[in-house]
C-alpha cells in the first residue's frame, strides 16, 4: 500500500510539479503537472482519478491524459468528484472548443471517460482502499480526501484555508498516520491566503490546535520562491504542538504497512 507523490508544489519553475498522487498504479488524486512525468505505461494503468477541485494546477494533466490512452484501453477512466467540479469540467474543458468531449471518444456509446460524482458522507471502495472526501473551504467547490487502508492512513487537505469540519473529520478517523495540508503563503502575506481561501503559517498553526491525532504532516501547495519562508515560519510558531512538520518532496512515497 503506497502512495507518491509526483507533485506537490504550489506553481511551476524548476523541479516544480503541480497537484498529483498515485495510490499504488491505477489510482490518481488530482491530476496536476506532476501526472506528465509518468511513462505512457503507467499512464495506461490508471483507472480512477480523484479531484479536489476544478483549478487548472490540479486538472490540467486530465485532458492529456485521455488523449494519450484512449486508443490502448478497454474501459473508461473514471473521475471521481463533486457535481459542480464536474460541471465545470464538462462546461469549460471537454467540451470541444478548450478540448474534445472524451466521454464521446472513441465512440459515443463507449467513451474514454466516465464521470463518478461524489457526495459529502459516501465513501469509493476500490481494492484495499476506502476513499472519503473531506470538507474544506476554498474559492470555489472543493474537498480533500482521506484515505485508509487495513495498513494505515492518510488525509490530503487539497487546497483550502480555515475549516473546523475538516479536522472534525480527521478526528472521527480512528488513526491517521500521514497529513498532506497545504500552506501556500507567507504571514507577511495573509491578505491573500485569506482572500484566496489557502493557508499561511499563523492561519495553519490555529487550526492544528483542532487536531486530536499526531499524524507525520507534510506541508504542500508552497508557492515558488516562498517555500524556505513559509517552512521556517511553520516550525517556529508550531514548536512544542507535538508535531512533527516538514515540506513535501517530489517522489516522496508513504508507505502504509
């Protein structure tokens, strides 16, 4: 039971990818740029993608993707997401203008893609894994998911600022061992988190204090150039919390066991 981290970062520039975890070899959530690093052999392998949201940094690999397995698959790829994400993916992205419709493609009656929406309290069963979505508080539509196995689990916050649902759900969770939560911005930058719904390092501190597990957490979505300032100001105001807090790399693997 593994899952890796094939971007994690809050833009492009470098070694940067953006949103995007492989759950073993068929699963994806969010389908970000770290999804173009795979080989078109692991690419042919997923089957199910889980979507936090509509955002362009999380869904711009999705289109490709269909593009590039449809001929070599027997069955759709399954999106799994909220009614209105999914609205919006068939209004602004599969439809024609921006990029074919792949649940028309190769035919109508036998489509590349295949839409799952998802509701608040109703879990997705898929091999060993059970995969929940979590409410979150973003500018748009959004959730996070947390995933669990006989093995262990995990929660991915997605993007998101403040929200005391989010960690009511973590906490009915009857162990949580890995926390992937975002921080995009400095402090020196709250206006901006708050406006456009992410976390800063004194927003995050005040909600951890809402978490009754000790899971490792891994801070993700960092905007470029920002990442050694956000990072240094998390562990400051988090010292004595009983976590421990570091930033998520790229080709990171969890391993549940």
């Amino acid at each position: 039971m593994q899952i890796d981290t094939l971007g994690c970062d809050g833009g492009i520039g470098g070694t940067r990818r953006t949103t995007c975890y492989r759950v073993d070899q068929t699963i994806l959530i969010d389908a970000g740029t770290g999804l173009l690093d795979l080989p078109l052999e692991a690419l042919e392998k997923i089957d199910h993608i889980f979507l936090t949201h509509s955002h362009f940094d999380h869904i711009l690999g999705l289109p490709l993707l269909l593009d590039s397995v449809y001929k070599n698959r027997q069955t759709p790829v399954t999106v799994h997401a909220l009614p209105e994400t999914i609205a919006i993916l068939q209004s602004h992205i599969f439809n024609w203008k921006i990029w074919p419709d792949f649940s028309l493609i190769p035919r109508a009656d036998q489509g590349a893609l295949r839409f799952q929406p998802l509701r608040m309290g109703k879990s997705v069963s898929i091999d060993d894994w059970v995969i929940s979505p979590l409410p979150v508080n973003h500018v748009i539509p959004a959730i996070g998911y947390a995933l669990v196995s006989p093995q262990g689990a995990l929660a991915i916050s997605g993007d998101t600022t403040s929200c005391e649902a989010f960690w009511n759900h973590l906490n009915r969770l009857s162990r949580l061992d890995y926390l992937i939560v975002e921080a995009s911005f400095p402090n020196d930058a709250q206006d901006l988190a708050k406006i456009s719904k992410h976390f800063c390092p004194s927003l995050l501190q005040a909600d951890l204090k809402l978490l009754n597990h000790r899971p490792a957490i891994f801070i993700s979505h960092l905007k470029p150039g920002f990442e050694d300032a956000i990072m240094a100001e998390l562990q400051a105001q988090c010292a004595g919390m009983g976590f421990t807090l570091q930033a998520l790399q790229r080709q990171h693997r969890f391993k549940l066991a």
